[in-house]
C-alpha cells in the first residue's frame, strides 16, 4: 500500500516520503495513512481489507492547531490536484505490486521501494509498546518488511508493524 502511494505520487511529481510500516509524508508531515485489517487462520489468510486515506483539499487552518505542525495536504504542496489520476495512478502500482505476490510471492520490489523512500532509516527513533519507550536507530527493512533496530547496547530487534509505534526523537519522524 505505501509504496503503490509513494509511487502514484512520484508519477505526479510529487516527492513523498514512507513512516514505515503505513503513512506517506510530505515535507515532513503526514498526507496519507494506511490501514489493514486481516482475517486470518492457521495458515490461511482469508481477505485482507487495506483503506488509504489521503489529505488532498484542505488548507492549513483545516487540521487545527492541534495537527497543524503534523499534517498537510496536497493542496498546500500542489494546489488543485486530478484526483482521478492520482487515484488510477496508485491502484496502477498498487495492481502490479500485488501481481508480484500473488503469482511469485515476490514483495521484493515493495521493500525497495519502501527502503529507498524511507524517511526513518539511518535516524534515531523512539519504539513505544504501551506504556515502554526505548530509544534506538532504525537501521533496515528486512525482506520481509520488518524495520530493525539497533539499540545503544548493540542489541539488534526486528518489529513487525502491529506491534508499536515508531516516533522520531523530536516529533513525528
């Protein structure tokens, strides 16, 4: 999902970045959050249901003060935007990455995408598990999409994407 946006962006000219595991930012603020929800069993997955929410017509004034210095929309970085083709531009990437791992399960190019376009590795992030924070720096998506951290002691943790929150240490990322 986040790399079909990235992408369907890009195709616009619209330079974005990925928070992984689901937002896309722009100049260091949120325009777009992704959210799945996943019925599975043991070893099968049933249907995975994925929503993309993307800020595209407010102004400033819209997000409050609140998320103001955390949000934006497209229309602060672009003006007026063809939703249509953002729209067919993001299931268009969307489609072909799916292909990938329905017929090969390959998200090989998903990761690359994600990797290349990460506004996290290489920094300093917080890791918040309810009520714990731990400091460390984001290191690497691994190949199967899990974002590795390697603490102050050395010590190296892999996290999958329902399981914390990723913070930067100043803000948002």
């Amino acid at each position: 999902g986040a790399a079909a946006v990235n992408q369907g962006l890009e195709d616009m000219g619209i330079e974005s970045y990925i928070k992984w595991p689901n937002d896309i930012l722009i100049q260091g603020k949120k325009v777009c959050g992704i959210l799945t929800e996943m019925n599975c069993e043991l070893n099968i997955i049933n249907y995975v249901i994925m929503g993309i929410g993307i800020n595209i017509d407010l102004d400033k004034k819209d997000f409050g003060k609140e998320l103001s210095d955390k949000a934006i929309s497209l229309k602060e970085v672009v003006g007026q935007i063809n939703r249509k083709k953002l729209l067919g531009n993001i299931l268009n990437h969307f489609e072909d990455l799916y292909k990938d791992f329905i017929e090969r399960e390959d998200i090989s190019k998903s990761i690359n995408i994600c990797r290349t376009n990460s506004i996290l590795l290489g920094k300093e992030v917080r890791v918040i598990r309810g009520g714990n924070c731990d400091v460390g720096k984001a290191l690497d998506i691994d190949d199967e999409g899990q974002l590795i951290i390697e603490y102050k002691d050395g010590r190296l943790e892999k996290i999958f994407s329902g399981e914390i929150s990723i913070r930067g240490l100043k803000g948002y990322v």
